[in-house]
C-alpha cells in the first residue's frame, strides 16, 4: 500500500509541475489552444483551402524551429572558436622563451583543429638555416627537429608564372608545407607565412591523414596564431637581443665583466668535489703607450686583433670574457696545472704574431697569470685574484711571458 500510494502521489506531482510548467508559458498555451480549435474545425468542416493553410504554416513552424536549432549550433561553434583562439592567446603572451612559444603553438593548434601534426618552420636570430619542429598531437609523442635551407624562403613564384596568382608569402608557406609532405610525409596540409619583424621567416603548417577539407573555422585559428605567433617570437628575440648586449662587450664582442661573473657564480654551484677550474688573467704591455701614441682608432683595432687572437687559441668549452680596458680574463674547465700553462702560453704565442705594421704599431705583446682551482672548496674569487697577482708577477719579470700563482 506505501509504494502504490508513493506512486500515485509521485504522478500527480509531475503532472502539478507540468501544468505548472505549461501556465508560466501563456503564449504556449493561447497557440496551442487556437490550434487545436482551429485543427478540430478545419477537420470537422474539411476546408481544403484552410487545411492548406494550416499546413503551410506548420512547415513554416518546422523551417523557422529547424534554423533556430542551426542558429544555435554555429553560435556555438563560434563561441567555441573564439574560446580557441583565447587559449592560443593566453599562452602564447604568457611563453617568453621562442622554445616555449612552438610548444604552445603545437599543443594549442593541435587540440583546437583537430590536426594530426602541425609544424613550425622558423629561422631563429643570426641563423643560416631553417629550423623545423614537427610534432604529431597523439599523447606521449615527442617532436623532431631538423634543419632546412634558407632557400626554402625563397619566392618560388619569381621562377614559377604558374604560381603568381597567390600572394607571396602564401607560395612561401605553401613550398615549406610541400618540404615537411616530402621529408615526413605529412598529408593534407595548410599552412600560413610566419612573419617575423615584418619579413617571412618560416611557416605553420598543419597535417591530418584523412583527405577531409580543412574547414574555414581552422583556418581562422591557424592564422591568427600565426599572427600572434610572429608577435610572440619578435618579442623573445628582442628579449634575447637585448640580454646578449647586456653581456657581451660591445668593442670585442666576447662576453663583459658581467656575464663572467655570472658564469663563475653558475659554475661554484654546479661543481663537483673534484673539478678543477683554471683562471688566465691577461693584459696587453704598455696598451697606454699603444692608445696615447696611435690614437684611440687604432687602440680600439687592436683590442679587438687581440681578442680575437685569445679567443681562437683557447680550447672548445675555454671561456674569454673581457675583464676591463685592456684587460681579459679565460675561464679554463678542467685543467690540470701544466695544462692551463700550455693555454696560458699559446695565447701569449698568438697575440705576439699578430702584426700591425700596416697600422704603423708593429707587434704586440701580453702578459698572462694563471691560477687553478684543484677542489670545490677553493672559492673562485680567490682563484681570480690569485692569477691577478701572478699577472702582476708576470709584468713585474719583464712582460712578454706567463707566470702561475
């Protein structure tokens, strides 16, 4: 008796909340009182002429709620879109390194088209050639990387009249797309210029593996990432710009006082117990003499002959860094005492053959000290300061030579 009661009181309450339901929509309720009024005396008096009517007007009915349910799915494909591009905004403007930006470009792209791969094709600052990241959007996949010419940038156009109907940049995107469909094997691609600084300086490039056309929604997404992509990169590349200038002498071109204590200070915390680090200290002899006599034009050539000379004589992984006027400073990894000797001499031996006859100064010469390291307790300032002193020991003994703490 308890659950048929439950039962019949369950029913009454959802027929009270859909007559509820039906009262609080009027208009609802006056339309479909007169249509069935109006249905009961057309079929009654069977009015072919009105019974037309009436069904002309509930296809009308069905069209207009068959476009409103159209309506509402291109509504939310928009919203979706716009959605989308947010996304690819927000990561985009919060990605400082250019390494991130493609990484963003791959995920964010990837999800929201529905690629199979994308690509980036970007020249990086100074670069001789192309750099090229393909990552398929399948979970646990990593990217691969390889290099393209810079011809790659080249109009193809300029040699191809069948190609001159599209736009420049667009042959550009379009002969990067067909390189990444020849070397990976990518299929059905869209691709957009990349323009960096104004100037196209790669490509994005978007692949699936079926031959479904790729919609005007993905299209919009591609470009404007594409776009807010190029802001991106030109922004980490002035980023980058202005740090090396901030570390790199502006004379010599190798790195300033700064960026070596930076180094030393990275270093003292990444080394192990047993490595060893050796420090050349080196001053040009008698540089004022050099700079009073031949004028500053001719001292600042030879500063740079001579930080070219040290740097070409130190070993790979050697770090020169010019330490102040005419004062230059090596950070040597590893070496054992003889070792650092045998670099601290050929630096000598190279500076002391260049020649600057042509310039009216003949030769000049260094003086180099040199100090190592042999445990991670020895701090590195000290180290610095002891090749200082043997630097000073070196001009002290005449010039021209190498002397070690």
């Amino acid at each position: 008796m308890h659950n048929g009661m439950s039962g019949d009181q369950g029913g009454g309450g959802s027929r009270l909340a859909g007559i509820a339901t039906v009262v609080r929509r009027p208009f609802f309720v006056v339309f479909a009182l007169l249509t069935g009024f109006e249905i009961l005396q057309l079929l009654t008096e069977r009015n072919v002429a009105d019974l037309a009517k009436l069904t002309a007007l509930a296809l009308l009915g069905i069209a207009a709620v068959k476009e409103r349910g159209q309506l509402a799915v291109v509504e939310g494909a928009r919203r979706a879109e716009a959605e989308n591009f947010a996304r690819i905004l927000r990561r985009l403007s919060s990605s400082v390194s250019p390494d991130a930006i493609v990484t963003a470009i791959v995920d964010e792209l990837g999800a929201a088209t529905g690629a199979d791969h994308v690509g980036v094709v970007r020249r990086q600052p100074d670069a001789r050639s192309l750099e090229a990241t393909v990552s398929s959007t399948r979970t646990g996949s990593h990217p691969s990387r390889t290099y393209l010419s810079l011809a790659e940038l080249d109009d193809p156009g300029r040699r191809d009249p069948m190609l001159r109907e599209t736009a420049p940049d667009q042959r550009v995107a379009d002969r990067i797309a067909a390189r990444l469909h020849s070397d990976y094997g990518l299929h059905n691609t869209l691709a957009v210029p990349l323009r960096i600084g104004g100037r196209v300086e790669g490509a994005i490039v978007l692949a699936r593996r079926t031959d479904d056309a790729w919609d005007g929604r993905a299209a919009r997404l591609l470009e404007g990432a594409a776009t807010e992509a190029s802001f991106a990169l030109t922004r980490a590349y002035t980023l980058h710009d202005a740090e090396m200038r901030a570390a790199t002498d502006s004379l010599t071109g190798l790195p300033n006082r700064r960026s070596l204590d930076e180094y030393l200070a990275l270093l003292a915390k990444r080394r192990r117990a047993d490595d060893r680090v050796g420090i050349l200290m080196i001053d040009i002899d008698r540089f004022k003499n050099l700079n009073d006599g031949f004028g500053h034009a001719i001292g600042d050539h030879i500063l740079r002959e001579v930080a070219q000379a040290i740097a070409g004589a130190v070993r790979e992984g050697d770090v020169p860094a010019r330490f102040g006027g005419e004062e230059f400073a090596v950070v040597l990894r590893h070496p054992g005492e003889a070792v650092a000797l045998e670099v601290a001499e050929r630096v000598r031996r190279c500076v002391a053959e260049l020649d600057f006859r042509s310039l009216g100064a003949g030769s000049v010469t260094v003086s180099v000290g040199v100090a190592v390291a042999t445990s991670a307790e020895v701090d590195l300032a000290q180290v610095v300061e002891r090749a200082d002193h043997a630097l000073l020991a070196a001009k002290r003994a005449g010039r021209n030579r190498v002397a070690a703490a």
